[in-house]
C-alpha cells in the first residue's frame, strides 16, 4: 500500500452547516473543492452529513452532528500567502480577507505588523478563525495553511512542552522555529513561546502561549484526524495520545492539553467511500459501539 502523503486533517465538528461551509470555504480560498460527500445514519446525533474537502491545497473533513460544541480561537488556521509562490499574493490575501469578513468578526485588523507586511486574524461567519499572512519569500518555506494551536488558560506556559511531546509520538516529525517573548511583553512572560512550528506526518503545526485572559480552550469543535494504516499505528497513537478516558469514543480522544484527535484506520475511510448502503450501516454501527477502532472488527462488520 503506498504511504500517505499527509496524514493529520483538520476536522470540523458543525450543528447542520457541513456542507454548506465546505462549498464556503471552496468559493474563498484558491485551490480548494470538494472531494466527497456521504451521510451517516443512525448515529447518536441522527442523520450526519460528512464531507471531504481542500482547502488551499490542504485537506479538511468536516460532519453536521448537532449543536455540541462551539469554534473559538484556540485552534485557528494560519494561510501563508507567499510571493515567491503566490502571483499576486498582496491582492488573493486582501480578497479572501474581504470574502471572510462578509458575516465575520476581526480579531486583528488587517495591517501591518512587526512580524509581516500584511497580517490579519478573523474569525468567520461559523466561528472558524483564520490568520492570514503576507509571508516573508527569503524564510523558510511552509506550506499555505498552517493548524495553529494558542496555549491559553491552564495551558498558558505548555506550547513548548507540548511541541516536545508531539514531536516524540509522531514517528515522521521535525522540529521548525521558536520565538520567545523577551522582557517588557506581559501579561506574557519572558522565555514562553511567542511562536514556534513543527511537523508531524507531512502537516506544519504552530503554536504560541498567550497569557491574555481569554474565555475559551481547546473542545472537540476542532479536533485533529490521524488517518493509520496498521492496527500497531492505532495502539501507538492512542497510548502515547489518549489522557482523558470519559473523553474515549469512536476513535476519539483528548490528550493531556485538552485537544482533540481522531485516530481512525485508512480502511474505514475505504469501506465507508465503496460499500453498499447496508455495509455502510453496518460498519457505522460497529464502530459507534468501540472506543478505540480495532480494524478486524470493522472488516468483519463491512464482510457481513
């Protein structure tokens, strides 16, 4: 089987707007579409619809499941416009900035900024928040969307702890730059994480402390999709992973932070995409029953 090229998607957890924020996102940013589309039924939350989808190059899953859980700022999405890979890259950020403001709330004004020509961060009309940055073309390159995860709250102070731990569960992983704030920044304290990335299984991670009060921290509206190939991956993964055990469900689970991951079998995805209806419901049923995903057990299910 030939090795997945990028194994960690962002998945985002929506009340009934799936679909519709998938042909959103695709209509804003370049090089985005929709991959696919299908419906689980039965489930805990009903009829959910599950859609696959690119954005800017980068993959994204995202389910209608119920009003659970609301998007905040602790995960955002960080889109690296590069002139060095970007034909007008000044004039794309300035018009997905204007697409993203059109029911959407600033959290920084597009301006200039110490760190960038052109920086803005904004959270949509769903909540999702995005940072887009006119990027230096001498740095190192990064790709065009970057997960960037805020250490706030009880995890002020851990994004460098954090990085360590990520990057010695995660096999393929490297790490990136790491900026500390000097004296003079409070509330943030001298030494933690002003910005730092890293990578894990082909997808850029960045992360930061901030010590402004903030009423939000990690939930399952944004959690992290590890997509296995073996049964010994999955063991891997949620040993080193899993924290919280209430948290254990159908491949989820939260990690000693408070985020979310998803640690499913690439097999499922298979079975999901070429099985009849009935095998579709079957595996559904079989997996909404485990915690941890035992992929024996869902062959079987899909087999009848």
């Amino acid at each position: 089987m030939k090795p997945l090229i990028q194994q960690i998607t962002p998945h985002l957890w929506f009340d009934k707007e799936a679909k519709e924020a998938a042909e959103y996102y695709c209509s804003v940013f370049p090089d985005s579409r929709i991959s696919s589309a299908t419906t689980l039924h039965e489930t805990p939350s009903g009829d959910c619809d599950v859609v696959s989808f690119t954005v800017f190059g980068h993959p994204f899953m995202s389910i209608s499941a119920g009003p659970l859980f609301k998007f905040n700022p602790s995960v955002s999405f960080m889109v690296n416009f590069d002139p060095s890979r970007e034909q007008d890259a000044r004039a794309k950020l300035d018009e997905v900035w204007n697409k993203l403001s059109d029911g959407g709330t600033p959290l920084m004004p597009l301006d200039k900024y110490p760190f960038s020509e052109r920086f803005g961060w904004i959270q949509d009309k769903y909540g999702v928040s995005w940072q887009l940055m006119l990027t230096n073309p001498e740095g190192e390159r990064r790709p065009a969307i970057v997960p960037f995860l805020m250490f706030v709250g009880n995890n002020c102070g851990k994004a460098e702890e954090a990085r360590e731990f990520y990057l010695s569960v995660f096999r393929n992983s490297k790490p990136g730059t790491l900026f500390r704030y000097g004296s003079g920044q409070e509330p943030d304290k001298e030494g933690t994480v002003m910005f730092t990335d890293f990578m894990l299984e082909n997808t850029w991670f960045a992360a930061m402390d901030s010590a402004h009060e903030h009423l939000f921290n990690f939930n399952e509206a944004i959690s992290l999709m590890v997509v296995c190939e073996t049964q010994e991956e999955i063991d891997h993964y949620w040993e080193k992973l899993s924290a919280v055990p209430e948290a254990e469900q159908c491949g989820w689970l939260k990690d000693r932070y408070g985020l979310s991951w998803q640690i499913v079998p690439a097999a499922m995805d298979e079975m999901m995409a070429k099985g009849t209806p009935e095998q579709r419901d079957r595996v559904t049923k079989a997996f909404l029953e485990m915690k941890k995903f035992n992929i024996a057990e869902l062959q079987k299910a899909y087999e009848g």
